[in-house]
C-alpha cells in the first residue's frame, strides 16, 4: 500500500498544495513551524478521519475559508483508489472511488496508517485515555465495524449517565429504564472489550521480539489490557451476565455518583518490562524502547491482517531517538514500508534508507522538491 500523491485546499495554512509521492522514503525538510506536520496530519485525516492533534474540524480550516478539502489516491492490492475528506465548521463529507461514505466507519479502512510522533511517548507513560484512544484508532482502521460499535457505546454510555444524573438529583428511579439501559450497556461493552483484549495479545505477540531486539536482548516486554472490570466465563452469554452481577451490585453508588464507573470508557493498558511496570517505574530510555516496539508491531500487525503494509509517519522523531534506536527503526521500514518523515535536519543521520528518499523543502506553507 502506498499513497500516490496528496492535495490540499484551505487546510490549516495550505491554500493549494498537490504533491506527488516516491513509494519508498518521503522527506519534509525545513524549519520550525512552517507547517511539516501540517502534510503528516492531513495524511492521518485522510486515512482515519481524526487528527492526532485536534477534535475541533475548524481548525483545521484556513483563515477566512468555509471548508477545506484532503484528496489522495491509494494503491493497494494492485488498484489504484482516490480518496475525498471535506472538513466543514458542520463536520466531515468522505468519498471513495468518488462515492460518498454514509457513515465514516465506511470510509475508514481505505488507507492504513501507523504515525509516530514524539508525544506518543505519552502512550506509555500518559494518562488511560491516550492508550484508549491508540487502541480504539487501529483497531478501527483493521476492523470499522469496531468503530460502529464504539459509536453505539458512546451513545448508549451518554443516555445511560443522563439517566443516572436525573436519578441522582430526583433521589430515585425507574428500575425498568436503568434494566433496559444497563442490558444495552452491557451487550455493546462486551464486545468490545473482547476484541481489545484480542487486539492487544496479538500486538504483543509482535512487540515482544522487536522490544528484545532493540533493548540488545535484556528486556523482555509485556503487553496487559486492563478491563475496569474483568470478564470472567468461557463465553460471551457468561460475560454479559457476569458483568450485569457487577453493575447490579454497584448500583446504587453508581446512582449516588451519576456516573457510569466500570466498562470500557474506563479501561487501560499497561507495559512490563522485565515484570517492572514501565509507566512507574522505567527509565526514558525503557519508556522510549516500548513505544517504538508497539508502533514496529502496529506495522506487521496490519500487515497480518490486511494483507498490505500500511504508511508511516514520523513526524519529528528521528531527533528523539539515540543512535541505535534510530537504526533500527530505518532499518525495519526499508524497502517495504512508505514512510513520510519531518524534520528540520537529516544531517548526522547516516543510513542507506534516508540516501536513496525523495525530499522536499516546507517554508511557509509552500512545498518544493528539492
């Protein structure tokens, strides 16, 4: 899989910008602040229909405009498929094969990106709902009818706590509505606890050996999915009816609170690293070496499951990782993997990967070929 070229109109301070990409290494040269991670963002639009750094669509509007417009064309399994994402103040319009998507759980999927960014340093050691929203952001790109089921749990999760809210301030409540709400709470919150908990055993399957590859064989890493709530039986039927007993039994004090305190808006991952948990207790480096293993494992992991390599976007972090680490990570993409990189200077980053990569210069919203 490899994206063909890129255009933009009136996103963020691009006016009009088309661009034409090598399949293998994509370089954005240029200084701070004229708008590298503004392309890599708008490939991760494209691709996900969700920034890294934004839920507000209008920022990612020009000054003075009404909408902006992201269009790309894929190649994937032999077939060559555009791509269309209009952002509006009213929200986002996506087209494939210059049909328009009824939902975006239709759209996403099309084009499979892993992005690694300096701030995903806070996947390991940050706060619950940054490894919620990794987990919930691939799994949808490998499976969108997870993201219809996350859309479901969001709504339901919404009328549940309003009903608990109005419970709380009337001081009582409608036994049947909470029954009814609980039960389609439950039904939505098992599944998709069950294929996180799938999605995370077999990235780990994948993370564990490049983790003891990088960390010069002393490590050994491990990934566990941490259910508010564990799921106990050997079926779906049992889960649901174990976890309707645990919400039966916290009733009340879920009343006494108006909030919903256990299922999967309230789960976390955690990392290991030679049994220590890392978030507490590993250095930057330890910390480092895990996020880099998990965003390598993304990479086969789709693989395994699409069947194409997805693209790569790192957006500043060669100058964050040491030597050796960079290595590897060129290493591991080279020659199978489309990968975009940002940064203000490749000099004194010697590897055969960046020699042979198209580069471009970025000033000021404006993009050259150099």
């Amino acid at each position: 899989m490899h994206l063909e070229n890129l255009v933009l109109r009136q996103f963020r301070n691009y006016k009009e910008q088309e661009l034409t990409f090598d399949n293998k290494i994509n370089v954005f040269l240029g200084e701070n602040a004229q708008g590298k991670t503004n392309l890599l963002e708008s490939i991760l639009l494209l691709a996900v229909a969700k920034s890294h750094r934004t839920t507000n669509d209008k920022d990612f509007i020009s000054w003075e405009a009404e909408s902006a417009k992201i269009e790309g064309r894929v190649e994937k399994h032999g077939q060559s498929v555009p791509l269309e994402l209009t952002l509006t103040q009213k929200g986002k319009k996506a087209k494939v094969n210059h049909l328009e998507q009824k939902k975006l759980s239709q759209y996403v999927g099309n084009l499979n990106v892993v992005m690694f960014a300096p701030e995903d340093l806070s996947l390991v050691k940050g706060a619950p709902g940054v490894r919620r929203r990794f987990i919930n952001m691939e799994i949808g790109q490998m499976q969108p009818v997870y993201l219809h089921d996350l859309s479901q749990y969001q709504r339901i999760l919404q009328q549940r706590n309003h009903f608990l809210k109005q419970a709380q301030i009337k001081r009582k409540h409608d036994s049947t509505m909470w029954q009814i709400l609980t039960e389609q709470f439950i039904e939505v919150a098992v599944k998709l606890t069950k294929r996180r908990a799938d999605f995370i055993k077999r990235l780990e399957q994948f993370a564990v050996p490049i983790h003891f590859e990088i960390s010069r064989e002393l490590e050994h890493l491990k990934l566990e999915y941490k259910p508010s709530v564990e799921l106990e039986g050997s079926d779906t039927a049992e889960w649901q009816a174990n976890l309707y007993k645990k919400m039966e039994s916290i009733a009340q004090r879920e009343i006494d609170r108006g909030v919903t305190l256990i299922g999967p808006h309230r789960d976390d991952l955690f990392f290991y690293v030679n049994d220590q948990n890392v978030q507490v207790f590993g250095s930057q480096g330890q910390q480092r070496t895990t996020a880099l293993s998990v965003k390598l494992a993304e990479i086969d992991l789709i693989f395994e499951e699409t069947g194409e390599y997805p693209i790569l976007l790192l957006d500043d972090v060669l100058s964050e990782l040491d030597d050796f680490r960079q290595s590897h990570l060129l290493a591991a993409i080279q020659g199978k993997v489309q990968t975009f990189v940002t940064t203000t200077s490749i000099d004194g980053i010697d590897h055969v990967t960046l020699n042979d990569a198209t580069t471009f210069w970025v000033e000021k919203g404006m993009v050259t070929k150099k």
